[in-house]
C-alpha cells in the first residue's frame, strides 16, 4: 500500500509535530483542527522550528519553504475522502476519539488506514466502532516528535499484518524506529513511563525532598534527560493523569493509583508548561 497524503487530526503540540515530520520528508499533509485559533498555532509552531533548522544548517531555505507548501490547512473532517493515511492526534478522551473514527470511516476512501496517536487508549476498542478494525492502527510519537526517533505501533486485535508492514514503513520513512506492541493499556511506553512519573510526585507529596532535588537525583544520578517532574510538567499534568487513570482501570491494581496531588494540580488548572503553572513555574 502507497501512503501519498496524510491527514493528521489535531494542530497541538502532538499533532503539529507530526505533521512537520510527514512534511519534512515530502509527504503530502493535510492538518485538520476544528478551531482556526490552534491550526494558526500549529503552523506557526512548525514555521518557527523549521526556521531554527535553517538557522542550524539542518536544512536549506529552499527545503523549510518546500516543506511548508505541503502542508495545508483542513477545518473540515470531509477532506479526509483525499487521504491515504489518517493519523487523529486529539485529547485523551475516549468518546472525542471513537466519534472522530466513526467520522473518518465514512468519509476517508475504502484504502486508508486509520491511525491513532493515543498514548494510552485501546486501539481495539476505537477500531471497534469502525467497518474497517483491520485498517486501524495505533501510531504513538514521542514529544518533541521532530527530535524523538520512537514510533511506538500498537496492534488492535483486528489490526491486519499488511497494514502493520504499511504503518511500520511509513514511520521509517520519517528516520524513526518503529516498535510493534502489543494492545495493553499504556502500551510499553507509558505502562513504564507513567508510574515512574506518579512515584516521583508521590516523592514529593510525602515530602521526601523538593521538586528539583527530585529532578536532580533522576538526572544526574540516572542520565535521565530531564528529570520526572520536570518531563511531567512538559507532558501536561492532565495528559499524565489520564494516562494513570487508564491503567489504574485497565489493571484494577492500586500500584497504578494516581497521586492525589497529581489531582490537586490538575484540578487547580497546574496543567504543566502549557498553563504557565506545574510542579515549576513558567514565564
Ligand atoms: N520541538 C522541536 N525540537 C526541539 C524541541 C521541541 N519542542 N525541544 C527541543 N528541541 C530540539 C532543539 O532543536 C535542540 O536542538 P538545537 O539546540 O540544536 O536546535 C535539541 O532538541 C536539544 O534541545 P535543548 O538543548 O534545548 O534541550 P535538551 O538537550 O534538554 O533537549 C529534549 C531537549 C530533547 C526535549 C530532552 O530534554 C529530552 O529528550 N527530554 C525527554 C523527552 C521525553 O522523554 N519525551 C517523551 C515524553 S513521553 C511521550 O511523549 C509519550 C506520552 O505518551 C506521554
């Protein structure tokens, strides 16, 4: 199967970020955000990086303003009946998702394969509101997705082999490594990552030490690149939340219980960078 033109659903920082990396390597890309205000902010978000790469010597003008024209805008789910490949990049919340997949299975063409960035969701059940479970497909990237090599590929229970071999592919051709997993909540990535986050904001909710002494152990005593709460912060406290959440029920074990104070702060509006406010304060 040929993947040409790609739809990614959601301008955040997930979904800009992998319409950059299809752009960059020459597919056609379609960005899709009901609200015009995101889809600006996206493809400003793109713009500014890739003109960074230009300042680096990572790539030429030409090459920035070659990538760009690729990408066009989308605020119509409809445009969908043009892609390939479909990858839906909004917030973790099941039933913004599976209304989004019954969408797409009506209008994208009978070929296209339908993917999900979900860091935690089962594949199987989104897959399970569509005609075509076989063609859908878990596609999870790593923020920031210019700079992480992972493609972490889940398989629902349908998912045909044909188009595991597709998706696997196509994350190669962006110089990523993909990683077939299997459909279990978190997957590998978040099944390890996230409760080592939710430890480390237990260390700090029994008062074991400070914020960045926290950060500090992890970095320099571990090579960690950032340190837990730090990485939690840029991740979105509600985001690391939900995930908790996900395999709190997927489990049903407590060693998967959210951190009340986790709650506290996400509750509070303490969404982590992109609120100004988490564990640290940003200007
Ligand atoms: N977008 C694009 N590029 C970025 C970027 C971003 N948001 N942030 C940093 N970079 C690039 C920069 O281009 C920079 O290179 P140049 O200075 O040459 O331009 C390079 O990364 C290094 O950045 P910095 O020197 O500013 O900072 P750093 O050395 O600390 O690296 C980092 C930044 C790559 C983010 C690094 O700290 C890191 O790897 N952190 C951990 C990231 C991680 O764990 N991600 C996974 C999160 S979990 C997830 O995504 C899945 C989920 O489901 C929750």
């Amino acid at each position: 199967m040929t993947i040409n033109k790609v739809m990614v659903i959601g301008a955040g920082q997930m979904g800009a970020g992998i319409a950059q990396v299809f752009a960059v390597s020459g597919y056609d890309v379609l960005l899709h955000d009901a609200n015009d205000e995101a889809l600006d902010r996206g493809i400003k978000g793109i713009e500014r990086r890739l003109a960074r790469d230009v300042d680096k010597g990572r790539m030429t003008e030409d090459e920035k303003n070659a990538s760009t024209l690729k990408i066009k805008k989308s605020t119509k789910l409809d445009d969908a009946g043009a892609a390939d490949l479909v990858i839906e990049a909004v917030i973790e919340n099941m039933d913004v998702k599976t209304s989004i997949f019954r969408e797409l299975d009506k209008i994208a063409p009978e070929h296209a394969i339908l993917a999900s960035n979900t860091s935690s969701l089962p594949i199987t059940e989104i897959a399970a509101v569509t005609n075509r479970p076989e063609k859908v497909i878990g596609m999870h990237f790593m923020n920031p997705v210019p700079v992480m090599k992972l493609v972490e590929v889940i398989r629902g229970l349908a998912t045909a082999d044909d188009v595991f071999e597709t998706v696997k592919e196509t994350a190669e051709s962006l110089k990523k490594t993909a990683v077939e997993v299997n459909d279990f909540p978190g997957f590998v990535s978040n099944r390890i990552l996230m409760p080592m986050i939710n430890e480390a904001i237990y260390t700090l909710f029994e008062g074991v030490a400070e914020p960045e002494a926290i950060d500090e152990v992890m970095k320099l005593g571990m090579n960690h690149p950032m340190g837990p709460l730090t990485l939690a912060d840029f991740i979105g406290l509600d985001t690391c939340l939900y995930i908790m959440e996900t395999l709190h029920e997927g489990f049903g074990d407590d060693k998967y219980r959210p951190c009340p104070l986790l709650r506290k702060y996400v509750k509070a509006g303490w969404l982590g960078k992109k609120s100004g406010r988490g564990f640290y304060q940003y200007n």
